[in-house]
C-alpha cells in the first residue's frame, strides 16, 4: 500500500541551562511516541508507516533550520510537533518553513504540571493557528488507550490526505447513464484533494483484452470453477465457461491499463457499451476491489462501478483509513420499516472479502454464488456475484458536493447476522442474484434521507468515523456526521469564525 512519510520533532526551551538538563528525556518521549505509532497503525497486511524522527531537539533558529531541512529531505508529508516541556513558540516556523507550509499539522503534549509541555503546545499551536494553519492538538499521557486511539486516528487520516493527493483516478468510460453525481468534477476535486483524473474510453480496455495472455484467463477459469462447483451457474446462454473468460479478460485488461498509465483506482462504467456489446462489469470489479485473485493475495485496487467518481475518491480514502483494508460500493436500495433495515445491494462490485470477513478466498467464497447475468438489463451476459455480507461493524461514506463544495456524510453502522430464511425473503423483494448488505445504521431514516448525497453509499470494515472526521478537517472538507456521533462532534475553530 502506498504510504507517505510521517516527520515527527520535539520543541524546547531556549535556555542552555534548561535544555541540556531536559534533552534526553525529551529524545526519549518522542522516540517512544514515534515507536508507539508504528506500532498501533500497521496497516492490513502488517506494514508499518515510514516515521522520521527530527535528530535534534530544536531549541534555537539554527537546530530548527537543520531538523528542517532532515525531514524535508526524507520527503515528510506530514508533521507531529511533540510537546513535552515549555518551548520558545516561534522555533516551530523555521523548522515547518524547511519542510513546507501545506502539510497536515498535529500538535501532541503530555499533561504534566511538572513540566508544562501542554502550555507550549497551546502557545505554539496559537501561533499556528492565528496565521490559519488547521491543526490538531491531543493532549494526555501517553500510556492512555483514549489518547493513543486519537493519536492513530490523526495518523490515518493524514496518511489518507497525503496519499491520495498525488494519485491519478483513471476513469473508463466517464459516468454512466447520465448519473450527474457519479461525473468527474474534476475542478473541486484538485482544489480539495490534489488527485486528478484521467478519462479513458472503454474502447482501450476492449483492445487490450486482445493482448491478454490466455493462460491467465485458463487459470483465473479454473480458480473460480474449484472454489465455486455447483454454485458456479452456468446456463449455456448468459453464462458460460466463455463470457465467464470474457469477464476474466477485462479484469486482466483493466489490471494493465491501470498498470500503464499510471493509475492508482479506477472507476469502469460498463452500462450501457460493455454490458450490452462485451460483458458484465461486476466480476472484473470484484476481482479488483479483493485482496486476492487466482494468483495470490495482493492490494485491493479500488474500483467503482459505473465510473462513479465520488464513489471512488470515497473508497480509496476509506482504504487508506482503515490502513489498506477492502472497500465496498453499494446502491441504496430498499429501507425495511419494520426492522428498521437498509438492503443495499448493486449488480456488482462487492469484494468477496466482505462474504466472511477472511484473508482466505476459499473461505469467503463458500458461501458465494456466480449467476447467470440479467439478459433484461446486461445483454452480453457475464455472472453476477452473489452473497450476503458477513455480520460486523461497518463505516459508511459518501463525498458529495454542495453548490461545488465537496462534503462527506459518514455515519456508523453494522451488517446485522439474519437467519438464512430471513435474508432469503429480503433478498427476494429485490434482486436474489446479486450481493446483499443487510444494515443497520446508527442514524434516522429521516435524517438519512435528507442529507444523502446520491444512490451510492460506500463502506469498509471497522469502526472509522472520528478518523474520518479527522481527515474532513485536514482536507478542508466538512464533515457530515449522522446520529449520535454526530452530535458528539466539536466542530474545529476554524468552522466556528468562518
């Protein structure tokens, strides 16, 4: 997973007398935050984040310059100002002048009468605001599993920022079926995030499918023949060993093009040229957004359906939140009263991962099915992927915009753990082919409703909403928080005097 490099630097006094009486104990406190860190954020597959701690502690101009320049030339994204006595505020702007003034801020204190760290970050992290740098200040002890868990959070979200602010989106196709929500706004988008977009016409990915090695596409046959068995429904018309390859080969192709140029996730359209001239979408996108294919585990590669921009720029960030973990695209289907129950479902796109929850394709695809495509809607035929999603914590987003403002709604949620006949009922009212999401969210239906921004709703593993929030907040995005955390929410200064 691709990572940016985290600076972290401690602060001081001025005073001779008191900084060298002082150095090695502060040395000690940020190594240990430092350690701590790369400790509690490994990411999915268990890799830690790149973390360069500043080789001196900065107590004049001259120190604050060379610490600078140290971490400006290990290429630091992100900077963490530890705290752990009273320093001289204005060092924090030679060593942040060195590194770069666009960069996400924390600003991290003991709270310790002894030694006043949390009066020099309050002074310091004063200054920084006043000349309007968003910061984020923590203050606690260090051993406290609240501070640490704030501490991740901040991680993760700047890592999210800093990530995908030099990505390129490639999208194939454009938005499909004139869903004005799903388009490429790409203006807001490089004002906000930094990542661009590319557009590709779906022709180049049909071209390249030509190119594809076959036995690629023998193997990737096989691979789903043994793990599906009986489940695997050919029925000799929309699905065949042959359209079945056909999906295989836009996977491979889409897996190339991605390669070639460069991009980092993508988004495929599919309606209405590929499903009615090539193939179904939804296992290519599956294969994408799963941390394993026929050959192994690998990354999860975003990917949305229908070239649903928004949708994508929520799923790579989600991915990168959660340190790597697979995302999942959904439609906004049919909300159950009675239970208080969302049904979100789509055609495609749900990695199997979320089918158990498991690292194992063999287990997570033992309770999958491939059906035959619906020839009413998706004429070249191809399977549809069919499961119901494990129960567990989920955290649901969507960016949207705002008279071209982007925000992101978030809310918490949870895949409820149904009876097998119950489910079979709800799927059937509507489409039993496809892959399910029975959830609950933590929020109205009312509240739901009114302020979600499409037919897309994005999630991923885990509970990440403060970390979310976090990363709204260092984007410059405003975070629309549903339910009983949203009320919990202290919106920063710099939402308050605006």
């Amino acid at each position: 997973m691709r990572k940016t490099t985290i600076g972290m630097v401690m602060l001081t006094d001025e005073r001779e007398h008191v900084h060298t009486q002082t150095d090695a104990q502060n040395m000690e406190v940020v190594r240990k935050w430092a350690d701590l860190i790369r400790e509690k954020t490994r990411t999915f597959t268990g890799e830690t984040y790149d973390i360069v701690v500043g080789d001196k502690i900065v107590y004049d101009v001259r120190t604050a310059q060379q610490v600078g320049k140290q971490l400006s030339q290990a290429d630091v994204k992100q900077i963490i100002f530890v705290y752990n006595v009273w320093n001289f505020p204005f060092l924090v702007w030679p060593v942040l002048n060195s590194v770069g003034r666009d960069i996400p801020i924390l600003s991290l204190s003991n709270n310790n009468g002894k030694y006043p760290g949390n009066v020099g970050l309050l002074a310091t992290d004063g200054a920084l605001r006043q000349a309007g740098f968003r910061t984020h200040r923590i203050v606690g002890d260090m051993d406290d599993p609240v501070v640490q868990q704030r501490v991740v959070n901040w991680v993760r979200a700047s890592q999210a920022v800093t990530t995908i602010r030099n990505e390129v989106y490639g999208c194939y196709g454009g938005h499909s079926m004139g869903m004005e929500t799903g388009f490429p706004h790409l203006t807001p988008t490089l004002k906000t995030f930094g990542t661009t977009i590319r557009q590709i016409d779906q022709l180049w990915l049909v071209e390249k499918m030509k190119e594809v090695d076959e036995k690629e596409v023998e193997a990737g046959l096989k691979w789903f023949e043994e793990l599906l068995g009986p489940r695997l429904k050919y029925d000799g018309k929309m699905l065949t060993p042959e359209t079945l390859k056909t999906q295989i080969r836009l996977y491979l192709a889409m897996e190339a093009v991605n390669k070639e140029k460069g991009f980092d996730f993508c988004g495929l359209k599919g309606q209405r040229e590929l499903t009615e001239y090539v193939c179904l979408g939804d296992v290519p996108e599956m294969l994408m957004n799963d941390p394993y294919d026929w050959r192994g585990p690998k990354e999860p590669t975003v990917c949305a359906t229908e070239a649903d921009t928004y949708a994508a720029m929520t799923m790579q960030l989600l991915k990168y939140v959660s340190g790597g973990l697979p995302t999942l695209f959904m439609d906004v289907r049919l909300y159950h009263p009675d239970r208080d129950l969302w049904d979100f479902c789509n055609s495609g796109n749900h990695a199997t991962y979320y089918a158990k929850r498991s690292r194992d394709p063999k287990e997570n695809f033992s309770v999958v099915t491939f059906h035959p495509a619906l020839e009413f809607y998706f004429k070249a035929g191809g399977a549809s992927v069919e499961f119901d999603a494990a129960p567990g914590p989920l955290t649901f987003a969507r960016l949207g915009l705002w008279d071209e403002k982007p925000y992101m709604v978030i809310v918490e949620g949870e895949v409820l753990d149904l009876p097998a006949e119950e489910r079979k009922k709800l799927n059937a009212m509507t489409d039993p082919t496809w892959p399910h999401v029975h959830a609950k969210l933590h929020c109205t239906f009312d509240e739901f409703v009114q302020v979600f921004p499409c037919n897309h709703i994005l999630a991923v593993e885990g509970d990440w909403v403060d970390a979310l929030v976090t990363l709204c907040e260092i984007a410059g995005v405003t975070p629309v928080v549903l339910g009983e955390r949203g009320k919990d929410r202290l919106p920063p200064i710099w939402e308050r005097v605006r």
